[in-house]
C-alpha cells in the first residue's frame, strides 16, 4: 500500500510543526518536519511530496500582518515549485498561521483558472475584539464543496487560537461569487441557532470569535485541493482535549481508534484521497 | 543611504474597522473612564536603505501594507489627505522607539524589505512607529495625559499635535532614531590600594553592588604575587584588576547569581522561644539537604540543583525538567518588554538543561498592587493597572509567539506590591532520556578543546548590568539600560535550530545567556573543563564601538552558549545558516585554570576560575524573630453572608481572570487535558494544567502551583507551608500521582540585611529562616524534592520612611507524573445528585484570611491577626491526599477543587459556577465551632469532591482512615444553599455569583 509522503513545513515561527506532522503519521502517512529553507535552497525538493502542510504558528511574529512575511518568501522564492505541486493536483492545507499565508501568497481562494497567480484576493485581519484568544468554537461544513480535506465531515468544536482571524474580502461580488463557488468549506456557527438561511449573518462574539464576513472559518481553491482554515483540527485529534471530556461529553467518532477525537478526519481525507490515486 | 518613510492605515467600508485604534479606545475608557468616539491608527515605517523612495513606493503594497484592508502613502503622512482623513482628529500622538531599543516589527520588515530587494545595502535598517487619530476628546483629558498612557517614556518617544496644531495641518512627524555611536574604550585599570571609603564608592558609583568584604577579597587577589607573576606572562596589568575583570567579578558575585543570602551564615535568635541558633546556608541545609536525603530513595531525580534547570526521569524514554524564574524590576520599569524577557528567558534555561530540553509548558504567577488602586503612584512607577496590562501582554506576546502553551498560573493582588510587581515565569521541558548518540540527554559533555559558539541575538548596549541592578532596590535613578524588549521569533528559530543540532549529536554543552551574559554563561561552562579562552573582538555587536567589558557583560537577549566539538563546526554552522540563526565562534574551552578574555591578541581578563566561581566571601548575617502585633480579627456577630459570598467573588484576589488567561494560546502542541478554565461554559476555575505531551499517548505531567503571601503578615513560615500544601492540593485535585512530584521554590523577599536603610533587617532574615525551615519540614512529609528555584531578595521601592517592601512571598511550583490524563477530575459540579465531600476539616484559622482583609479594608473589623492555617500533621494529610488522588487518577471521582482564599464557600461557589448547577451544604460537622471557620476560614489540607451516587461507597473506601464528611448534594435548581445545621446562611442565585465573580477583572472595556 502507498504511504503519502507529508511535508510539514516548519521555520521562522512556525509552531504547530510537531503536532500536525504526529497527526498525519496516526492516519497513516509519512510526515517530515522540513525547514522552508530547505525547499528554495534546493536541500529538499517539494516534489518528493505528495501533501504539503503549512502549521499554525507566528511566522516573523505576525508583524506587517499575520502570514505576510512567510507568504512572500514562498511567492518570491519558490513560486515555480508551489505552481507545479498545485498542478500535479497534491493536497496542500494550511491552519492557522498557514492559512494566513496561502490567502497572503494569492493560492486562496486562489484564481479562476488552473494556474496560480500568486495574486491576493483577500485577507485575514484583526479579530474585532481586537484580542488574541484562545477559545473552542463549532464549526459546520459545506456539504455541497468539493474539498477532498472536509469530505464527509458534518460539524466538530474545535480550538481557535489567534488574533487575526478574521476573514474579509470587501469586493462583495467576489465574496458572492466564493459563496456560490461553495468555496465557503466551513463556518463558524451557533450550534443552538443554526440554519441554512441564517449560516451568513455575521455571528456576535464568541460564536464567532473575530467577526468573519458570512462567518467563515475556512476556504479551498475551486479545486478543492488547496484548503485553509483559521482553527486548529489536529488540536482535536484526541478525545481528552475535548474541553467537555472531563464531563464525560466529548464528541465520540466511529473510528477504529476508540479515543479519536473530531478533528483527525480531515488529514485522513487528504492520506486516503493520495492513496486512492497512487494504489 | 536615505530615510524613506512608508504608512499603512486601514480601509473602512462595511466590514472592515480599524482595531488597532478600538482598542486602544476601549482601554482608555475601561482604565480611565474616557470616552471618545474614534481612535483611528497609522502603522509607520521608515526605512533607512540606498533603495530610491519610488522604487520602495512602487512595492509598499507588497510588503508594508495589505492592499486588501490597507491604503499606503510613501514620504508623506496620511494625516495630510483629505480623502483618507476627512475629518480633523482633535489630538493625534504619535509613538516610536527610542535609539538601540528592540523594534520586532522593525527587524520584521526589514527581513522582508530584504526578500524584495535582495541587494539592498547591508547596513539597511527599518524602524517603526504608530500613530493615533483621537476624536470627540473634548475636555475630558489632555493630551499629554492620554499620551502618557500610550508609551514608556524609558524606552518610546512620543510627538504630540493637540487640538490647534490639528487644526493648523501641524502633525507629529516622528523621525528615524539614529544610534547615538557607542565610544569604545580600551580596559581601564583600576587601583585597588585605596582607602575602604574609596572601594565602596566604586562599587556604588559603578553599580557594581559588591560590600566592602568582597571588594577587599578583590584587593588581597591582585596583592597575591604568584597571581600577578602569572598575570605578567599574559601581559595583563599585574597589581590591578580591568574594568573588565572588575565587572566581571561583579556580575559573577552578585546577590543575583550567587544568591549569598541563601548561601550565608545565618546567626538566628527566637525571642519568642528564647532559641540561639545558627544556620550555615539556609540553601544547604533545608533545600538541597532533604533533596539530596530523597534522592538516594527513588531512582527518577535525574539532575537536581546544578543545572539550569532540575531534571526528573518521567519514563523510560521521556525525561521532565522544569525552572522558574522572577523578572521583577525590569517589569516595574518597563512591564512590556520586561515580562517578556522573562518568559523568554526562563525558556532559555530549558533550552540549556543537560544537551537541551524542549520547552513544552509556561506558568506564569503575578503579584500586583490593586488593580483599582486610587492612592499615589511611586515615582517613575506606573499604575497596577498598566503594570498588570504591560506584563500580561509582554508573557502573552513573549509565549505564544514562541509557540509554548501557557498552562497554569495566578495574579495576586496586596498594596505593597505597588513598588515592585513580581513577575514568575516557568517553563517545563521534555528531553529523550537518551539521544540518537547514545549520550544521556540531562548530561553535558564538554572537553577541553572544544569550540564555543554564540547563538541567537547580537550584543548590545542594552541589558547592562542586569544583575547587578536587580541587586539593588529600585530608586527614581534606576537605569534604563536594563531594560530590554524580547525577541520571541529570533529565539524560536534559534530553538528550533539548536534542538536539531542536539539531535544530530552536535552539542557537547549548552547554556543560555542570562544574567552576567557571556561572562557567567562561558564562566560557568569552563568549570567542566577548568577553563577557556575568549576573544571578544569576534562577538558580532548590535553597533559597533561597545566596550570589551560591556560585551563581557551585557545580557543582551535570545542568546544561548553552545559548545561543539572542532570537527563539529562545520556542520553546526551549516545548521545555523539554514534556519538563519547567527552563531560565531567566540572562545574555546582550555584546562588551564584560567578564566582568559582577550580582545584580539591583547588579554582584557586573566582570572583563575576558582576564584572567580568561588572566591566570594560567605556572608554572616543575623536574624531576629518575635511574632509581628495585629489587631485580631473578631468577625462580626450579625452579617448577611449572602451579601460577604458576593463581595469575597468580585475580590481581586477571587475574581475570574478569564479575559486575561484566554488571550494566552494554552493548547498549542496539542497536548492539554485540563485548560486553564472547565466546567458547561468553559469559564470555571481549573485547579491544575495536565498535559499529554506524547501525541496519540494519554500518560500526563500535572503542573500547578501554591502562592500566599499574605500569610507572611503573621508568619513567613506558616505562607511557605501554605504555598506548597496548595501547589500539592491543586495537583490531588486533578489526580496526581503523589509518588513522583517534584517542585520548585521561588522565593521573592525584601532586603533582608539589617542596615541603616533596611532598620528591620534581621527580621526579615528571620521570616527567610522560618519559611525555609518549614519548607523542610512540608517538602520531608510530602516527599516532594525541590529540584530547581530561585530567590530574589531586593523586593523594594525607595529609601527611609517611604519605602515600599513587598510581604515575603515563596511561590511554590510543581509538576509530576499522571498515569493516564482520561482519569481526572476538575472543579466543576458535574450532575445533579452527585454527593459533596469535604476532604479535611476546618478550623479556627482565621488569621490573614481574605475576609478579614476584606472586612478590615471596609472598616467591618479591626485587624487580621489570630491564628493563621498551620500545618500540624503534614503526614497525616499526605495520607489523605494519597488516597484522594488515587480515586481520582482511578476514574472514580471526576469533581474535585481546592480550598484557599475564601474557604469552603468561594470554593463550592466556584463549583456551582463551573457546573451552572445548584447545591445543597450542610456546614455543620465540618471543623470548628464558628461558622465564620467553616465557612470562610482558609485551613489547609481541605479538597472539595463531588462523587456519583454509584462510585460513592468505593470513594469512602478508598478515603476510609481520612477526613471526609458529607456535604451535601448538586442540584438540578440554580440555587446554593449553604446551611449550618437548621440555619441557612446563604441563599443565592448561579447567575448572580457569575455575575460577581467574571466582573472585577474584566477590563476589556465593553462591547466590542
């Protein structure tokens, strides 16, 4: 059977490395931590990858924007690179502090066509509240997109942990059109006030924890490769970091591994999805 | 080269706001009770490059400002457009760093210039600076005093334009901070044959903070002639020392880094007793002693007291270390940047424990004046609310930045820490027992020979004299040099490259640069090898022209000192320059004896490391105890205790710090069980942090801590056995094993030493020697090892009758070993009928409780004396605390929380409001006859637990022998009802106790 080969990225404030490379390695990929250096300095080659994985983290201590600097380095320094994994149709995820640079770098919501463009097209910002946080969230998924990282996943809780979360795009047309798209993959939502008629208005603090426009926790490209998303999945990979497991009510999956928790899903998606092709 | 400048403002539209400004108007508001109605904000850049402005101009879009949120303007002030800035703002004030202070979003952004124009010049700088726009400020306040609560005048200048200078188009125009250049100056000798008046004025002049014995020691050393025939063969000065030995000896023998307090010979009288004794080194005798006593007991005290941090094995593949460090006069000048080099720098010890640790969990502990203190403000001091705002950001920016979840911790409020907040900060790291080499990981391995890197942050100006300062009280002189800002993301990728370089068996030794900063970090090294040889001349500098003893000495920050061995070097550097880390060659380990700096060829210090380490002379102090007078405490005979459960949760010392504790990542590694908050709406107090550091693993490390310094009013002894019987309660309540704990002492004191300006010294000795002693005694019945601590023992503001001494205060931390992190419990009441056990019971110890610092500050009652918890039976309760913990770490009880400040009835308050559930108590049969005991009464020893009906039989099995008595039970109504017998004394609503308990500490300046 084929193992997929993971690069976890990881450098210059990068910090969730560890745990979404031990994520990926439970659902039965190959993970390897690799410094971004060791990509454009050619020590690595990201083709030797078939998933790429942007972690959560404080690249350059989010000065000049959360994921600005980083995503420059990758827009300006290994740009042929990125184009050519996206085109080789590899998965890539960003989280966090990843997200922040795949919407900086222009790879999301990414452009019309096949190609990327390196161009950005929307931004995250300051939470309004204007604190870093960190609290748990409920987040529903787009059952009509095409991501192949949230297929089959409903709704899980989930840790948000930044102060620049919050999604915006001001061109209401191409908000619009993203909406449509259903490149809209995940929202925060009130689990105890949820409709589909509703799911757009933006929710009050906490329920969502930064004031995203159509309360929008992540975003994929229009293939579904490319995905990003503002909470943090792998901090649920267990049951026992579910805040209510100490009450005996953290959400149960149907996996083999009988602590499972909500989150580990998602990176099994992406292993599954690179199998399937390479088996 | 010329000066660009480039600004950012943000966009508004639908949607969109300008946070940066909100917030600063939301805490104005919340701190000052102003309110405006706009504050708008400019980020600022000016770029100081040989790149032309329109070059700089044509790509601000991709680098300074986000062309989706953002405008940008280049060589202008937006200020000036009409279109952007179309109303007049009736203040504007504008904020920048002054010269050689760290500017992170400067270094940010000029990384960044560098990835755009990769050929910009190599002496490009990029400084910032912030903007803000006020509207609607009337006369509500001036604009000095608003700009007065934006900056720090010690390390930020501030450019005001008030209302009529708005109205004239004359706007702040802050301008790029040139560095003044620094002189250097080549070694000064100085003359030691001098009169003693004269050696004390140098070390008081210079800062240097040695006494007169220690100067005269210094004096005999260079009188010794095979010392200065040895000194000729080098061609070093003979008979004088250099400034650069001079300070090095000052940094090496400060109270900071040698702690002679503890290390004194001690001439104790109890005049209470009429007992005549006499200590020789209190850290000996009751810290390392009983350490030492329980090491030959167990097989898992791995490395204790010699390292940078006490290591303990956790299992056969994973060992533990944990340090706590205190940052207190650094953050009473500059809260920001002096919290955050605390938390950085306690970081730094991890990552210099044995071949290095990973840093994997922060606690951080508070101590500030009251929040809503309305007094005077001790000059150059700030306001505890600004202290508390400053600190708070610096660890939450310093810690999540460095991507370490912040687990634990607590604020504590007492006026006396007006004059000096304490600020403790730990760190727990996690090591492989043994590396892929096969050399065990808490073990350093130099060789002479070896080749010593420095690596990380340059050397500068600033962060001189470090330890010497924070040896001394704080005056309205204090300097300014040290005081320095954080650099989380250059410490990051420097750990993230030195971890790698441990794994690849690059590093024979490792040990980070603190206080005394190259000189104690290569000096203390050089013990293994019994020497080396630095040459200064090659340490890069921030600046160049600093002096070689300022580059000895200067605790610049993000640097650690690494050992390699030779054939090593090229493959260590090649790892540096990968993740972009500097690390140069500055020395090389010897055996010669000798502690040698040159500077190029010239020899600047020839010091022989024994003297250096341990030629330092024991000091001989003495102590005088006799129990401090109070009024006692008499409670009031008739008083609604409904309305005290209200007041004791609105309490600074009770209150929720939620919106504070959020804004710390405590979850990143994804490893934490128990968050810093439980219960239905994740707004409970949690008693302990438990993590799982080993991802798909559920074996846990327990972190807690015990901290109450109040008791110190009545007895320093009875607050230290306080702290540590709460750091263990704290650690039962979520299921510890008891058999492998281990702690630390941090010991924060006033002066100690009687002198003409401390005229209580010997009695504050004499609380050192108390508390010590029963930390002995505690740490003995518990069985819980001191591996690591601290002390800092100059905790006071100013001279004669206005000085501020903090009250003696031993924070107490622990970590330790869970068995499996699905069996916990947490303080949250979790189903209706489940039974209410109090572990322990209550006595009359009303003493320096907080409802009687309460009742005495509203004028209820007289004073705080009487008896203050003790413990008597240590063992006892240990046996209870075993069992305890074990039905907990069994999985039979999931309801568990501690009783301290506020006793049994903020404690089962706190459960009510974790669970949003009622209760039914019954107080009666629980301890002492009053009810003010039993209900308020802060006794130790004493757990809450709820169990369920099914596991109750097996619960009181386990406890059987132990003090345990039925409560009552969680109701499904949101009513707590707490009776004494027939009588019920308190009657109250859930909502209305969260309402109490979340309002206090809130201080987010209201809706968003």
């Amino acid at each position: 059977m084929y193992i997929p080969k993971v690069a976890v990225l990881f450098g210059f404030g990068i910090n969730c490395d560890h745990e979404t490379a031990a994520v990926f390695e439970m659902v039965g990929g190959k993970s390897t931590r690799v410094h971004l250096n060791s990509f454009i300095t050619g020590l690595d080659d990201l083709s030797n990858y078939d998933i790429l994985a942007v972690p959560g983290g404080f690249s350059f201590g989010d000065h000049l924007g959360s994921g600005r600097l980083m995503g420059n380095r990758m827009r300006f320094s290994l740009r042929d690179e990125l184009s050519k994994f996206i085109q080789d149709g590899k998965p890539i995820i960003g989280i966090c502090n990843g997200f922040q640079v795949l919407v900086k770098t222009g790879l999301l919501p990414g452009p019309d066509g096949n190609e990327p463009d390196f161009i950005q097209r929307a931004s995250l910002t300051l939470n309004d509240s204007g604190r870093y946080e960190d609290r748990w969230v409920t987040l529903e998924f787009n059952q009509d997109s095409n991501c192949i990282w949230t297929k089959g996943m409903t709704r899980i809780d989930c840790p948000v942990r930044h102060g620049e979360g919050k999604y915006v795009m001001p061109d209401k047309e191409s908000l619009t059109k993203l909406s449509n798209n259903n490149q809209i993959t995940v929202r925060y939502i009130d689990p105890n006030n949820y409709t589909e008629t509703n799911r757009d208005e933006v929710l009050p603090f906490p329920q969502s924890p930064n004031g995203s426009m159509m309360n929008i926790a992540g975003i994929s490209d229009k293939t579904g490769l490319v995905f990003g998303l503002m909470p943090h999945p792998e901090a649920i990979y267990a049951q026992w970091l579910h805040p209510d497991f100490t009450r005996g009510a953290a959400p149960k999956t149907e996996s083999e591994i009988s602590w499972e928790g909500q989150g580990l899903q998602i990176f099994r998606n992406a292993v599954d999805y690179v199998k399937s092709i390479n088996d | 080269m010329q000066i660009t400048r480039v600004e950012a403002t943000p966009k508004s539209g639908e949607g969109l706001r300008d946070v940066r400004g909100d917030v600063v108007r939301r805490r104005l508001k919340a701190d000052h009770n102003l309110d405006f109605t706009k504050v708008r904000s400019i980020v600022g850049f000016l770029i100081n490059s040989d790149i032309d402005a329109t070059l700089i101009s044509e790509r601000a879009d991709d680098l300074f400002a986000d062309p989706i949120i953002e405008f940008s303007t280049t060589n202008q002030t937006f200020l000036q457009s009409n279109n952007i800035f179309d109303t007049i703002p009736d203040v504007v004030i504008s904020v920048g760093f002054k010269p050689g202070v760290t500017d992170n979003p400067g270094k940010a952004a000029l990384d960044g210039f560098r990835t755009i124009f990769p050929n910009a010049s190599q002496d490009s700088d990029i400084s910032t600076y912030i903007t803000y726009a006020f509207y609607g400020v009337g006369d509500q306040a001036t604009p000095d005093f608003i700009a007065s609560k934006l900056y720090n005048n010690l390390i930020e200048r501030a450019v005001i334009s008030d209302n009529e200078m708005c109205n004239n188009g004359d706007w702040p125009m802050i301008e790029y901070p040139e560095k003044p250049p620094q002189e250097f100056k080549q070694p000064a000798h100085i003359d030691l044959e001098i009169s003693d008046d004269e050696l004390i004025e140098i070390s008081e002049t210079g800062l240097l903070a040695l006494n007169l014995e220690e100067m005269k020691t210094i004096q005999s050393h260079y009188r010794d002639e095979t010392i200065q025939s040895s000194r000729k063969e080098v061609g070093i000065v003979e008979n004088q020392p250099t400034d650069v030995e001079l300070e090095c000896l000052a940094q090496t023998w400060s109270e900071h880094c040698k702690h002679k307090i503890f290390a004194s010979k001690i001439h104790h009288k109890d005049l209470e007793t009429g007992e005549e004794s006499v200590v020789d080194s209190i850290f000996k005798t009751h810290i390392m002693k009983p350490t030492h006593d329980m090491q030959k007991e167990v097989d898992w005290l791995l490395s204790v007291f010699h390292d940078n941090s006490g290591v303990i094995a956790w299992d056969d593949e994973w060992s533990v270390c944990m340090k706590a460090e205190t940052h207190n006069s650094p953050s009473a000048l500059d809260p920001y940047g002096g919290a955050m080099t605390g938390i950085v720098g306690v970081n730094r010890d991890i990552l210099g424990t044995g071949l290095g640790a990973r840093p994997i969990a922060n606690t951080d502990v508070f101590c500030f004046g009251p929040p809503d203190w309305q007094g005077d403000i001790p000059e150059n001091l700030f306001h505890p609310s600004r202290v508390l705002r400053g600190v708070h950001s610096g660890v939450r920016v310093g810690g999540n930045e460095s991507g370490i979840p912040t687990i634990n911790g607590a604020i504590v409020f007492d006026e006396r820490y007006l004059g000096k907040p304490l600020v403790y900060c730990g760190t727990v790291g996690l090591m492989p027992r043994k590396l892929p080499d096969g050399r065990e990981s808490h073990i350093k391995t130099p060789s002479s020979g070896d080749v010593v890197y420095m690596v990380g942050g340059r050397v500068g100006y600033d962060g001189i004299h470090g330890a010497t300062f924070s040896s001394l009280e704080l005056t309205e002189e204090s300097p300014s040099s040290a005081v320095q800002i954080g650099d989380p993301i250059t410490q990051k990728k420097m750990l993230d490259m030195l971890l790698e370089a441990r794994d690849a068996g690059l590093i024979t030794c490792i040990t980070d640069n603190g206080a005394g900063g190259l000189s104690s970090s290569i000096g203390e090294m050089a013990e293994y090898t019994n020497g080396c040889r630095i040459d200064l001349a090659k340490v890069p500098l921030k600046q160049p022209g600093l002096s070689p003893w300022e580059i000895l000495v200067s605790e610049s920050q993000e640097r650690m000192t690494v050992a390699v061995k030779s054939e090593d070097s090229v493959a260590f550097e090649s790892l540096a320059r990968l993740h972009e880390v500097e690390a140069t060659a500055v020395a090389e380990f010897t055996s010669t004896g000798m502690f040698h700096v040159q500077y190029d060829e010239s020899t600047v210090a020839y010091l022989p490391i024994e003297f250096l380490h341990d030629g330092v002379p024991q000091l001989q102090l003495e102590s005088e105890w006799s129990p401090p007078q109070h009024a006692t405490f008499v409670p009031p005979t008739s008083i609604d205790h409904n309305s005290i459960l209200m007041d004791m949760l609105a309490r600074p010392n009770i209150a929720s710090k939620e919106t504070w504790v959020r804004q710390y990542d405590h979850e990143v590694i994804a490893q934490t069980a128990v968050k810093p908050f439980v219960g239905v709406e994740r707004d409970g107090p949690a008693d302990a942090g438990v993590i799982a550091p080993i991802h798909g693993n559920p074996r846990g490390l327990v972190i807690s801590c015990g901290i109450a310094p109040r008791y110190s009013d009545i007895d320093a002894g009875a607050m230290a056995a306080a702290a540590i019987d709460e750091a263990l309660r704290n650690a039962v309540c979520v299921g510890v094993d008891v058999n492998k704990i281990a702690g630390l002492d941090n010991f924060c004191w006033p002066d100690p030493i009687q002198s003409e300006k401390t005229p209580d010294g010997k009695f504050k000795l004499a609380q050192l020697v108390r508390a010590n002693r029963e930390l002995e005694r505690i740490c003995r019945a518990y069985r819980l090892p001191c591996v690591s601590g601290k002390d800092s023992m100059k905790n006071d503001y100013g001279k004669g009758a206005n000085k501020i001494s903090i009250p003696p205060t031993l924070l107490f931390s622990l970590f330790g070993d869970h068995p499996d992190v699905r069996n916990t419990a947490t303080s949250d009441f979790k189903s209706p009928g489940d039974r209410i056990y109090l572990v322990g019971e209550s006595l009359n110890e009303l003493g320096a409780s907080e409802v009687s610092f309460m009742l005495k500050e509203n004028g209820t009652c007289d004073g705080i004396g009487g008896t203050v918890p003790n413990l008597d039976n240590p063992e006892k309760l240990f046996k209870s605390y075993s069992a305890l913990s074990k039905a907990i770490n069994s999985g039979l009880v999931k309801t568990a929380h501690d009783c301290s400040e506020g006793g049994v009835g903020v404690a089962v308050a706190e459960m009510c409001i974790g669970g949003r559930t009622g209760a039914n108590i019954d107080l009666d049969g629980t301890g002492d006859e009053s009810i003010w005991a039993r209900l308020w009464g802060e006794s130790l020893g004493r757990i809450i637990i709820a169990v369920s009906p099914e596991n109750e039989k097996q619960f009181l099995d386990i406890m059987s022998g132990n003090i345990t008595t039925y409560l009552g039970e969680v109701t499904e109504s949101q009513l707590l009802t707490i009776s004494d017998g027939y009588e019920e004394v308190i009657s109250t609503n859930v909502q209305q106790m969260v309402d109490s308990w979340q309002g206090t500490l809130d201080m987010t300046g209201g809706e968003i």
